[in-house]
C-alpha cells in the first residue's frame, strides 16, 4: 500500500531553486535513506513530505489515516515536563482510556439494582477492556522504559526535567517520543547525531524491527548499509532511485556512470562522424541532398549532457620523513583535569604504520586522550612517549585552530608563507574553494568547508603521524569517500577518534576500546571488533569430543561433499532470483514512472489500478529480495 506519494514537486527561497520536479513514492514498511551533497534540498525535502513546508508546484498525497512523525536534524525537545511525564503525553489516548475503565469499575462497585443499567455498563467495560488491552494498554510503560534505556537514558534520569538537559540529551528524547508514537511513517533528519555507538546499535535493531515505513536522511553509511533497502539520491538534476543499501547504491551508481559515459561518448562519435559528412559534401553538387538529410537527421538527435562526476575534494597525505619504528608510546598514563581524573591507560604502544580507531562511550575521555597526546593538556601523570622524528599534525573537531577573523586564502597562507599565492589557490581549489570563496571569512564558512580547511592545512604539514579528531564530522559523502582513499595510501601512522563506523571500517587496522578500566585492543577493523566483543559477551558452549577418529573423518569427508553439492544449488538459485529480481525492479520502475502521468494520476480509476499493481509488484520484489538475501547471508 502506498503511504505517501510525492509528484512534481518544487521549492525555491528567493532566487535560489532548491529543486524542481521531484517525485517519490513511499510503500508500506518500506526502508528508504536520501543521500546527496550537502546544501542539495534533503533537509528542505523531508520538511516538505512531513508537512512543516509547503511546496511551490506539485502535489503530495498521503494514505488516509496516516500517522507520521518527524525528526528535524539536530531538533531537541522542548519542555518543562520531566522526561517521564513527557513521553506519557505520547499515550495520552490510553491513559485517558484507563482513567474511564477505573470510574467504570467504581460505577460498578456501586451498581445498583438495575440489571439491565448493570448488564450494558458490565458490556461497555469489557469492550473498553479489549480495546485498551489490544492497544497496547498494559504495554506503554515497558516501551517507554525499553526506548530511554536503548538511548542511554537510566531509571535516575526519569524525572529529571528536560530544560536542564543538554542539546544532545533533548534530542535522544525528541527520536525516543517519535518512536514511541509507533507511526505508520518514520522521517527522520540525521538520528544518528548525538548518539553513540551503542545508542546506535540499538536504534538499527530498533528500525529493523519497526513495523512501520522509515524514510531517512543519514550521513552515517553503517546505518545507512544496515537499515534501509531502497536509495534515493538527490543531485540539482532531480532524484534518483536505487533499489539495495548504501553499498549496493554506489556499486549500482558507478556502473551506471560508466553506461552513461558510454553512451555519451557513442553519441558524440556519432554525431562527429554526421558533421564530418556534412562539411564534406554540403556543397558538392552531386551529394547536397544527401548532406542536407543528415544535417536534418543531426538536428533531430536528442543530445544527451556529459555525464559528469560529483565535484569532491582531491587530497594526498605524505610525510616530509618516516617515524622510527615504535611511533607513539603511552605509559602509566591518566588523563584528564585537575580534580577531575577521566581515563587511564596503562600502557599503548603504536608502531609506525599503523591506523588506530580508538573508541568508546561518549564522555570517556577520547578526545581529552588526543590532546593530551598533541600537547595541548598535560596529563595528571605517566608519559606520552612520541618516537624518533615524529612530526604530529593534529585535526580538532571543534576546529578552534582556525582564526575566524581572517580570510581563507590568508588562513593558509598565514600558516605556509613560504609558498606562493597560486600554490595557495592551487591547494585550495583541490578543497572546493575557487574564485572569490578564498576571499570568504572563516566565521562565515560552513562546518563542511572548515572541516575542508583544517585538512587542506593538515596535508600541507607532511606530518608523519595524524591524530585525528572525529574528522568526518560536517564532511559530505564524496568528501568523506575522498578522506578513506588518501589515508589508505598514506605512508605514515594515524590515531583517530570516530564515532562513523563505516570510516572505521575502511581506515582501522586496529581498534583500541577505552574504558573505566583502561583499553583493550582488537587487531582488526570495526566489524571485526563487533564480532569479538558480540562473542566474549556470549556464554562458552560446551563442545562434545567424539572417541573414534575414523568415524569422525567419514562423517567430516559425507558433510563436505554435502556442502558442495549445497553450494552449486545455492550458486544456481542466486542467478535464477537475480535474473527475476532485475525483471521486478524494471517492472516496478515502469510502474512508478507511469503514475506520474498527468493521464494516470487525473484518472482515478486508472490511477488506482497502476497502485494496486504497483504493490502487487512492489510485494513480489521484496519476496525475492528476502529470498535472494536469506541464500546470499547462508
């Protein structure tokens, strides 16, 4: 069933056009994440499907009775209330429902002699009783109790009142009340903001679960992998539809980039080889006719525009000279602020090479351990040991290295006065500053583009050893993509603080949790810290030692050529669902393009017949998608 049909629609705000045209459609349960540039419209989208913001053209049409919640992007809640007396007011219905079932039960503890008056106030109880019992009646007080707990909100912290929360605090509330509205359809505006790993963690089971549709705007490609099964992308061109999960998304955009450069290309040859014909022969007597024909068959061509690739910064880290073997060495360390002792590490050594994530709850001490580490506080006693010849270039996440007064071309230049200006723009422009924008004041600049500065500065330096402070916050995607490659081909060492699981994953080669009790390392990247963590919390299972070896290799030798025999089965049942699941999704993408014909969707009867189809169809694929990801996960 759809819930909610968008068609054609447009916004701009004065003379800036945020988009034109746009049209989407959200089915029942259905997983979508929007992803796209920063500054593209996707805040300005979900305002306009929630409701919050009108359109200038176009239409949005929404299933009856739908229920709706929206998470604005860092948008915390606001109330005098406690936490507790807050997210009642989501059950108020049944709370009042309640209050009408307990002045039943005192009617009837006064009943009188009237049977009948009895037997219709008795009967009026028990229907109240079952509609408040199948509504969740006995329940909400669980959820509500699951949900803070989920985002690290304890059983202390329930009558705790709101306005004295921090920003980040009101906003783990404002997700947990859309939650508990259990809604037919989730908008949600960057939820992961403000949450940390295990915050996240249970959110995606949460959404995994969740019986409702979930449209979400995320920078987080872990979440984004995890949650949702369709991609729209939005580019100033209009949206794009993906039908997979982050990753499938940008293998699915690479091949089509190629086609299209491919047919560009074929077009162009095409289209050269006509003019060539045409110069060649339009004033020659005997061929005139014929050139002028291809001049009007050339005319005829619908040009197709170049296929240009997303504009995303170009960076390269290198060192002016390598580090010593042992690059940094922490010893008996305790960080932290006098009187106010965080963390303790007894002892980390990181040889030269290596890419360290180091991780764990907000509050902890991470980025205090970082600028310890970068000299910028000193640490409450033990050593920080740098090696021989390390250079350190240290990136802050709050970005208060910059000065706020200067211009862009100067902050770079101030810091690097021995190259040129055109070395400067040069640099610069690689960052996405071009023209006038060097001319910008750092005040005025945007979170991305400082994050942009304070790299540009960093590479620069040629530091041989990064430490590194939640560098992907306010980075678009492409600028995030272009940060993994340059650190992956960076010959020295990094140490980095991260809340953005998918970086970890593609940077890390090791993970160093910090804790209340000091560290633990796990020699791997992210998912492999997930899956040691997930097994150490696992109870050890009993294992059955068999006494007859010969037995024991029969079996082993019957079981393997089991599995191969299974594995060629499987092998030809992925093909077979890949073949019908591409015939789907065309099927679908038809379908989807032909409701937003002026003739289907201002023809009633012609416009619900393509829906009921289009579900049809729509349930048909995610048949296949299960089966096909049951087989695939096996």
């Amino acid at each position: 069933m759809i819930l909610l049909q968008a068609t054609q629609i447009a916004k701009s705000f004065g003379a800036q056009q945020i988009f034109t045209a746009l049209s989407l459609i959200i089915q029942e349960r259905e997983k979508i994440g929007i992803v796209g540039a920063n500054g593209v419209g996707k805040s300005t989208l979900l305002k306009i499907l929630a409701g919050a913001l009108a359109p200038d053209n176009g239409d949005i049409t929404r299933g009856r009775n739908l229920s709706l919640s929206y998470l604005t992007q860092g948008g915390g809640l606001e109330s005098g209330r406690s936490i507790w007396d807050e997210m009642l007011t989501v059950y108020n219905p049944l709370i009042n429902m309640e209050k009408e079932l307990r002045a039943m039960e005192q009617k009837m503890s006064k009943m009188s002699s009237d049977e009948q008056a009895g037997r219709q106030l008795l009967e009026d109880y028990d229907n109240s009783y079952a509609l408040f019992k199948s509504s969740g009646g006995f329940e909400y007080e669980t959820n509500i109790r699951m949900v803070l707990s989920g985002l690290k909100f304890t059983e202390n912290d329930l009558y705790t009142q709101i306005d004295t929360l921090s920003g980040g605090q009101k906003t783990r509330l404002a997700l947990a009340r859309c939650l508990l509205g259990k809604p037919d359809l989730l908008l949600l505006d960057e939820p992961t903001n403000y949450l940390d790993m295990d915050n996240l963690d249970w959110l995606e089971q949460y959404l995994q679960s969740y019986h409702g549709a979930v449209l979400v705007v995320s920078h987080d490609r872990y979440f984004l992998d995890t949650i949702v099964k369709t991609i729209y992308e939005l580019t100033p061109t209009g949206l794009t539809r993906y039908t997979g999960n982050y990753s499938s998304y940008i293998q699915q955009k690479a091949v089509l980039l190629e086609k299209q450069l491919k047919d560009y290309n074929k077009q162009q040859a095409e289209i050269n080889r006509h003019e060539d014909f045409i110069r060649r022969n339009i004033a020659a007597k005997d061929t005139t006719k014929r050139a002028q024909s291809r001049l009007k068959a050339l005319e005829k061509i619908e040009r197709l525009g170049h296929p240009d690739r997303e504009k995303r910064v170009s960076l390269t880290f290198d060192i002016n000279r390598p580090s010593g073997i042992e690059a940094l060495h922490l010893e008996n360390l305790c960080i932290g602020y006098t009187g106010l002792p965080l963390a303790n590490i007894p002892n980390l050594q990181i040889s030269r090479g290596e890419r360290v994530a180091l991780i764990g709850p907000n509050g902890i001490g991470k980025s205090t351990l970082l600028k310890t580490i970068a000299g910028l506080i000193p640490p409450l006693a033990g050593r920080v040991k740098p090696g021989s010849h390390v250079q350190l270039g240290y990136y802050d996440q709050e970005q208060r290295n910059l000065n706020e007064s200067k211009q862009v071309l100067h902050e770079l230049w101030d810091q690097f006065p021995h190259l040129d200006e055109v070395d400067i723009r040069t640099v610069l422009g690689r960052f996405l500053f071009s023209g006038e924008e060097v001319k910008k004041i750092v005040a005025d600049l945007s979170g991305g583009e400082k994050s942009r500065l304070v790299l540009a500065e960093l590479m620069l330096r040629k530091a041989n050893l990064l430490i590194l402070d939640e560098p992907t916050n306010h980075l678009d995607l492409p600028s995030k993509e272009a940060l993994e490659e340059a650190l992956g081909n960076y010959p020295g060492t990094i140490l980095f603080v991260s809340h953005d699981r998918y970086f970890i994953n593609k940077v890390a080669t090791r993970v160093v949790e910090l804790t209340a009790n000091g560290i633990t390392s796990y020699l791997g990247n992210y998912d492999y810290y997930f899956s040691k963590k997930a097994n150490r919390e696992q109870p050890n299972k009993p294992t059955i030692a068999g006494s007859k070896t010969g037995s024991i290799e029969k079996k082993n030798y019957l079981k393997m050529k089991e599995e191969e025999r299974r594995k060629r089965m499987r092998s030809r049942r992925v093909e077979e669902l890949e073949q019908t699941i591409a015939k789907l999704e065309a099927e679908v993408s038809r379908l989807e393009k032909e409701l937003f014909l002026p003739e289907v969707y201002q023809d009633y009867l012609v416009c619900r017949n393509r829906q009921s189809e289009l579900e049809k169809t729509h349930s048909k694929l995610n048949e296949y998608m299960e089966k096909w990801l049951a087989l695939v996960e096996d």
